[in-house]
C-alpha cells in the first residue's frame, strides 16, 4: 500500500507524534494527594517538636530516633493512604495510573526519604537551619518532576516551591518564621495546588504570573500573621521585673508570670561540655563567663524559664532558635606547650 | 528501492493513533482510549477487537477493590509493528526524514527510535 500523498503521510506522522506526547503526558496527581501529603507534612512540623521536646525528651539521641519514628511512620501511612485512594478513584473513572507515573511515584518516594534522611544528618551533624528551605525544595523538584509528564500546571507548582525554598535557604530568616512558612507551604499551598493546577492546560504567562502570586499570597500571608501572633505574644502585658527585684525574690511573692530584664553587661557562666571519642574531658570544665550585649528579656512562669525571650527591642522569640556557626579546630604542636587544641565558633541568637 | 507495504491493520488513523497512545503510555483503559481519542464507543470498540485479533493488542483484566479495569497493552508483535509501520512511513516520505522535518524531530524528541528496513 503506498501513500496516497506526502501530505497525507506527513499529516500521519504527525497525528503519531501528537499521540506519542499525549500517552507521555500521562500523569495526573489527585487532588487527594496534595491534600494527605501537605497536611501531614504541616501536621508533623507543627507537632513533632512540640510533643517530642528537649523538656519531654532531654536526651537527644532518643529525641532524635523517636522524631524520626513517628515521622516515618506519619510519611508512610500518608504514602499508602495514597496510593489507596488513588487507585480507586482511578478504578471509578475506569483509568489506569500509567507506567510513568508509577515510576516517577517511586522517586517522589526517593526524594521524601531524602527529606528524612536529611532531617537525621543535620540533627546529628548540624545545619538545620537549612531544613525547611531543602525540604521545600526537593519536594518542589518532586512535583516538578511530575510536571514533566503531565498535562497539569505541576512545572508551575513545582517551581513555585523550589523558589520559595531556596529563598528561605539564601535568606536564612528566623527559625520561627521558617517554621511558619513552611507550615503553610505545606497546610495551605499543596491544597491550594490541587485546586489551581486544572485551572489551565495552556501555557499563558500572565495566567500563569497572576496565580502565582495568588499562591504566593494564600502561603505567606498566613504565615506571617502566625509570625506576628507569636511575636506579639501576651508577653508584653506581664508583669516586668529588674534584674534586682528577680534576684530578691520577687517572684516568689508575685504572681505565677513575669518578664525579667537581665541588663546589657551582665555576665552570663556558660558551661561547655565537650565529649569525644579521641578526647575526653579529665576535670570538671570551668564555666565561660561572658556578657550580655544588650538588654535580655526572659519570659517566667512558675519562676522557671518559658522559652521566650527578647533581645533590646527587639521581638519575642523563641529562646531555642539559635545558630552556631563558622566551626573551626586547629591543632597546634610545640615544644614548650606540647600539643593543643584551638576550637572556636560563632553562637549567634539573633539574625 | 522496494515499495514495502503499509500495514493494513495499523494504516487506518484510528488505530495508528490508538497503538502510538498506548505505545508512549504503556497500557490505557478503554474510557482512557475514548477520551484520548475522541472516539465513540462503538467506533473504539471495532478497532480495539481488530487489533486484538491481529494479537497486536492484549487485554488485561484486573481484579482489585471496586470494580474490576481491563487494560489494553500493546504485544511485542504490536509493537514491533508500529515501528516497522512508522519507519516505513518515514522512508516513504523521504525529504520528510532527510530534512529532520518537525513532525519527525518531534518523534524523535518523543524517545521512540525508528528502525529504517
């Protein structure tokens, strides 16, 4: 049989290439599945550190395996739960999930792995201050990924949240307001992908430049009221005290809250406890005296520490969201004072 | 240069968008093949069976929750014959493939190679 024409043949090729991208454009993610995957992801940030705390769990090796504990298993049941709901909202509009799909599936597992393999290395290593920005981002080259093959807006999506995450990564803002981001990224952007993403299968910029703000807007906004509330904290209104009052006993008189004023210049004992496998300590290391920059203010309830604080005038935080930075140790040998040991960092409480 | 003939089977439109589809996919039910195509049932149904006969076309029936999904796959030999029909396609058209026309940069792009008999 030949060809009746060139252009009848070109016009098959073609309608063979159009039906070759549409069978590779095969992924479709359920609206379901940014749901379970965004609220349990918002749920475990707000939640795990909370009930899995330095105060419940001093011990960080327990705190750490348990975090991860309920963390895996919160990631694994929202996988299966899924993958369930998937496959039958699948079956009742008679589809299949396609062989692409279910191999990019497999690396979107792969990349929440990472996240918790990641959220281990930096607990035993440091860097978590880098957490949420990485999170975001592979998650967002997850779904950008997915994108690939898809006829939903999942590039858009996904490049909206690689964006947002490396801007917290390059801006590296509060640890309270990466938390909040994120929780909101996760609570209220992922659902607001499931409903956005059908909107267009056309690529229009300005359709494209508007939702993402609308995007930008529905994730941040709310997580900067949450900043905002948390800062402005019922703090202000307790009862102050001066260093001196708190010091003669004025809170055991007074009531069960107070904000105590430790003045800029006053010295603070800091008590370094270094263990090692090549180094142990051999006597009962002496506390660093240092001092204050500027005014401290320290929340008290039931005259122990609450948590907050607050630097100058600055705004409430928490009293946990610091960074250590610039770690250096150099060794040095010489005759007359033997071998030792320089080790220096940079303990930063505000940004 | 020998004229090689078209294969009947797949030369018709329906089904050569109907086993390219399902070539990139993998596997598609049929309300998938409908949508895809915009065939109607009927119409489909007529060249499903067709390449089903030819055993270019298998069909899978999966049990599972809810209700039971048959899945048309291409077979190697369905396979194997829509490349054979695409690349004999392309010879018959040959500025078409000496020119890396759109149509065929575009199959290329796709992933799918096309043997030259």
């Amino acid at each position: 049989m030949n060809l009746n024409s060139q252009s009848s043949g070109s016009a098959q090729l073609q309608a063979i290439q159009a039906m070759l991208s549409s069978g590779h454009a095969s992924i479709r993610l359920e609206r379901h599945t940014f749901m379970i995957w965004g609220m349990t992801a918002a749920a475990l940030i707000l939640v795990v550190p909370r009930l899995i705390s330095l105060e419940s769990f001093p011990d960080h090796s327990e705190r750490l395996w348990l975090q991860t504990l309920v963390i895996s298993m919160a990631l694994l049941v929202a996988g299966v739960v899924d993958a369930r709901w998937t496959a039958r909202a699948r079956r009742r509009r008679d589809e299949s999930l396609s062989f692409i799909q279910r191999q990019i599936t497999k690396l979107w597992w792969l990349l929440i792995a990472l996240v918790v393999v990641i959220d281990i290395g930096m607990s035993l290593y440091g860097g978590g201050y880098f957490f949420y920005g990485i999170a975001l981002v592979l998650t967002g080259i997850g779904i950008y990924v997915h994108g690939l093959f898809s006829r939903q807006m999942l590039t858009w999506g996904g490049a909206l949240q690689i964006l947002l995450g490396l801007t917290m990564i390059a801006t590296s803002p509060d640890m309270t307001v990466q938390e909040w981001v994120a929780v909101s990224d996760f609570g209220i952007g992922f659902p607001a992908f499931a409903l956005m993403v059908d909107r267009t299968q056309q690529r229009n910029p300005v359709r494209e430049l508007s939702l993402s703000l609308l995007w930008l807007s529905l994730v941040l906004i709310p997580a900067f009221v949450m900043v905002m509330l948390f800062q402005t904290h019922q703090y202000d209104d307790w009862p102050k005290l001066t260093w001196d009052a708190y010091v003669d006993g004025a809170m055991s008189t007074g009531g069960d809250t107070a904000v105590v004023t430790l003045p800029a210049g006053s010295l603070v004992p800091v008590s370094l406890a270094i263990t090692g496998d090549l180094l142990v300590p051999v006597e009962q290391p002496q506390p660093l005296m240092m001092m204050t920059t500027k005014p401290v203010d320290l929340a008290l309830e039931q005259g122990e520490l609450q948590g907050m604080t607050r630097f100058g005038e600055g705004d409430w935080r928490s009293g946990y969201d610091y960074r250590i930075e610039r770690w250096e140790a150099k060794g040095s040998l010489s005759p007359s004072r033997g071998a030792s040991l320089d080790v220096r960092f940079n303990l930063c409480f505000e940004r | 240069m020998i004229d090689q003939p078209l294969d009947s089977l797949l030369h018709q439109p329906v089904r050569t968008r109907l086993a390219a589809y399902i070539a990139a996919r993998g596997e598609a039910t049929f309300s998938e093949l409908k949508q895809a195509l915009d065939a109607t049932d009927g119409n489909l149904e007529a060249h499903v069976k067709k390449l089903v006969a030819a055993a270019y076309l298998e069909a899978i029936k999966s049990q599972g929750h809810g209700r039971p999904q048959t899945l048309y796959r291409l077979t190697p030999l369905g396979l194997q014959a829509f490349h054979d029909y695409v690349a004999e396609l392309q010879r018959l058209l040959p500025e078409l493939s000496g020119d890396e026309t759109e149509s065929t940069a575009s199959l290329t792009r796709t992933g799918m190679t096309w043997k030259a008999t």
